[in-house]
C-alpha cells in the first residue's frame, strides 16, 4: 500500500478519535438535541456514521456481500424512517457510542488491508483507496460537525481538513452534474490559510476567479455546513461564485445546504 494510503487511515482515525472525545464527553440530554440537518438529533449523525462505516468496512472486506446488498437496497424503496435512523434511537446514548465505536474500528481495520490499484464498490461508482478513505474522512468530520455546532464541547479543525478541502476541489464538476447543469469550463484559483498556517494551494495559478481565506471556512462551504455568506472567503469572479453557491462535495442528491444567518459570520 501507498505511503499516502497509509496516512489517509492513520488521519481517519484520528478524526474518528477527535469526535470520540466529543461524544463520550455528552451528557445524555446533548444526544437528543436537535442538529442544522432538518430532523436530525445528534444521535442521528452518530447513527448515520455507524451504519455507513460499516456498510463501508464491508465493501472492503466482502464486496461481493456489498454489492448484492446494494442491488436488495434498489429492490426494497424508500423507508419512512431509515432502518440506521430506527436503529440508533432505540439505543442509550452508551449503547449507539458502542455501535459506532465498532464500525469505525471495523473500518481503518479493513483499510489497513487494501491493495494498491484495487477499487472499492460503493453507493456510486468503484473507487481507489485514497478517494474511499479521504471520502469517509470527509463524512467523519462533516457529521462531527453537525454535532459540534450544537452541544458544549469543541473539538478543533486541525491540518486533517487539506483531505475535505481536495475533495471539494475535486469534486466541482459533480457540483454540476448532480443538478443536470453543463459542467465548468472556467479555472478557479483557490487559496486557503491551513488551521497550522500553513497555505494550501489548488489549481492554476494564473486564473481569472479565485477563492482565498481560511480552510475552516471552505471545507464548511463544500460540504453544505455554512452558508457562503456566514464566512469571510474572498470570492473573485463569477465562475467562481457559481461554484461555491452549488458547491456538493458528497455524493447523493442535491443538498439543500445552510440558509444565511444559521451561524454568527466566522472570524
């Protein structure tokens, strides 16, 4: 495997870990309180991690196994309440905990087993390792934050955000395509201030729009937790700004992200 794969995982787990902290900190009122998803309570993210972690941990380990359980997912239809969602409210807060607990641990172990240049079957199309693992990277700390943004306990951004904001560059196009929009042609610039200081840089250099400010900022804005307008990112030109008002960096149908407002503008 990849040195770069091999670090993705051991960064997964430490954004498993970093949300671990934060949830075993949790009085048991804190996991009923509503999120900024419409009808998600907190336990409901830890569900969704759960399941997803482990329907991702079996589609590293038995992808046959995965794949006839997605084709039985296209034959079932829609559940009024998703079995994960059931699932997760019947638990005690200690219980739910455990069940993530397994699944995230269940995942970095089967992605300790990954071989390069195999692709992994998941809810779209096949991916390499290093999407798969930096997807659910992404996912870890993007629900995490639906349940930071609400309860009493922080856990800061650290340098682990350069993984979501690749992916919110990268995932562009997409932004389009999900919403039946002719993909951009336009370059885009982007520019970002790491948590560290550090500066990341994506794209061509000499482009016309460009996107700078805080990596905080962006990752929040590609992964639908911010309104563009509740940050301070310095959007120049209309390609640009297209962009990051569509902006979808996970897969499924298009979200309706944050309305202007929900959050004090960042600092």
């Amino acid at each position: 495997m990849p040195a770069n794969t091999d670090e993705l995982i051991d960064d997964l787990e430490a954004e498993q870990a970093a949300l671990e902290r934060v949830l075993s900190l949790l009085p048991a009122a804190a996991w009923e309180r509503p999120t900024h998803a419409p009808g998600w309570a907190v336990r409901d993210q830890v569900a969704h991690l759960a399941s997803t972690d482990e329907v991702a941990a079996q589609a590293i380990s038995d992808p046959e196994a995965f794949v006839a359980g997605l084709r039985g997912r296209d034959r079932s239809g829609g559940e009024a309440v998703p079995g994960f969602l059931a699932r997760g409210r019947a638990l005690a807060p200690a219980a739910l905990l455990a069940w993530w607990g397994t699944a995230s641990r269940d995942l970095i172990a089967a992605a300790r087993t990954l071989a390069p240049g195999v692709r992994v079957p998941w809810f779209g199309p096949a991916m390499s390792p290093a999407s798969f693992i930096t997807a659910r990277l992404m996912e870890t700390w993007s629900h995490g934050l639906d349940v930071v943004d609400v309860v009493d306990v922080e856990r800061p951004d650290t340098d682990r955000l350069r993984h979501v904001a690749l992916i919110g560059v990268l995932t562009r196009p997409h932004s389009y395509r999900n919403r039946s929009l002719p993909e951009p042609t336009d370059p885009v610039r982007v520019e970002l201030t790491a948590p560290s200081g550090a500066l990341w840089t994506f794209g061509e250099p000499d482009a016309s729009d460009s996107v700078h400010g805080t990596a905080a900022d962006f990752c929040r804005v590609v992964t639908q937790r911010r309104h563009l307008a509740d940050t301070n990112l310095v959007v120049n030109g209309p390609a640009a700004l297209e962009w990051l008002r569509l902006a979808q960096a996970f897969a499924g149908p298009p979200g309706e992200g944050r309305r202007p407002g929900q959050f004090p503008k960042s600092s």
